[in-house]
C-alpha cells in the first residue's frame, strides 16, 4: 500500500481504518487552511483524512489535499448521496465515510472505486450494508447510540464486522473503544480543534496527532 511517504493504489475499507488509531473528523471553512492543516496531521503521523461535506469549501480543500499533499489521503465525510460520492471522487477524494447507509450510496461508492465506511447505528443497518458486501463499518452515533455496550454486544452476532465508532469520541474516551476487538480505530473532532485552525497553530494540531497515533502504543 504504502510507497515512500505517500499511500498509493486502491485501499480498502479496512487500510483506511487500519492506517491509524484515531481519524480526524474535520470541518473545513476556508481552503486556506486545508494544506497546512493536512501537512500538521502527517507531520504527526495521521495520513487518513475525513474532510466533512458540511461546508461550501469542503470540496475544493479535498481537492487542495489531494494535489499538494502526496502524504495525505483525502477522503469525504457527510456523503449522503449519489451526487455526494461522486462530487467527492471528482475532487480526488479517495475513501468516503456517510453517516448513515443506503443502497443507493453503497452501489455509487462501488461504482466509482471509492472505499466507503458505512455509517450504522442498529442490528438491521448493519445487515443491510453487509448484504452489499460492507463489513468495516462506521459506529456512528457511537455515544448517543450505546458505545461501548453495544459495541460489545455485537461481537456476538456480528463477529465478522470491524467497527469505527464515531460521535462523542475524546483522548479520555479513546483508548476503551479502540481495546475492544471489534474496533479498529475511532473518528474524532478534537485533532483540529476550531481554535487552532482559526490561529493557524499547526504544531498543536501536529501534537494532538502524535498523540492520537500513542493510543495504539
């Protein structure tokens, strides 16, 4: 997978959340701050980067990304559509992450070659997305819809699923989610706080990234 310093070829579900312990949730509002904000996560050792659909910017700092950060790989968040998906590939996106799941997401992701982590939040979620062959999933919202009970009870039913629980995820939460064996990694905020893109303090950013790196240690 991995040439040099930058991450090339086609990845899986499970290379995007096996690449780390922790993927960034990031909001992006001005493509000014999208390659060095990117450039601080890889300094850091966080190559796998969740650039959410939420903002106007946010396709035009996945397509910063991905032309001057070779290091980095650029994916979308918020993809709740057709058009999302394929906006975000155009844009060089090269993994997409939605909040929820369904069909339509699922076969347009397949259609384009563009890994997805499905979000899912119940049993019959989780089914349907299998039955489309998804099987490394985004627990989302991981807090608010059970957290580390349900994560545990599924390991019965669905051993054959690896999770990454998203939404409500921190540095002192963290490290209980990723012991679990059906938890390959976690999506979290706290990587780029608001503050610290606003001021441009790039070395925290670099600093909260080590450390997200560490809870896999």
């Amino acid at each position: 997978m991995a040439v040099g310093n930058g991450v090339t070829g086609k990845l899986t579900p499970l290379q995007v959340m096996a690449d780390a312990p922790v993927i960034p949730v990031i909001v992006l509002s001005d493509v000014a701050h999208a390659v060095p904000l990117a450039r601080a996560l890889v300094a850091g050792g966080v190559r796998m980067l969740e650039v959410t659909l939420r903002t106007p910017a946010a396709l035009a700092c996945i397509e910063a990304i991905a032309r001057e950060v070779p290091e980095a790989v650029a994916g979308a968040g918020t993809v709740r559509s057709a058009a999302d998906a394929q906006a975000a590939a155009k844009a060089g996106a090269r993994f997409a992450v939605s909040p929820g799941y369904t069909h339509a997401v699922g076969k347009a992701c397949r259609e384009l070659g563009l890994p997805l982590l499905p979000g899912v939040a119940t049993g019959s979620e989780i089914m349907m997305a299998q039955e489309d062959g998804y099987t490394a999933l985004k627990f989302f919202p991981a807090m608010q819809a059970g957290g580390l009970a349900m994560l545990k009870a599924w390991q019965g039913p669905f051993g054959d699923v690896k999770f990454c629980p998203t939404g409500g995820m921190t540095p002192a939460n963290a490290a209980d989610f990723l012991a679990l064996a059906n938890v390959v990694c976690v999506g979290g905020s706290w990587l780029t706080p608001a503050d610290a893109v606003a001021q441009g303090d790039w070395a925290r950013i670099t600093q909260l990234a080590r450390e997200a790196v560490a809870l896999r240690a």
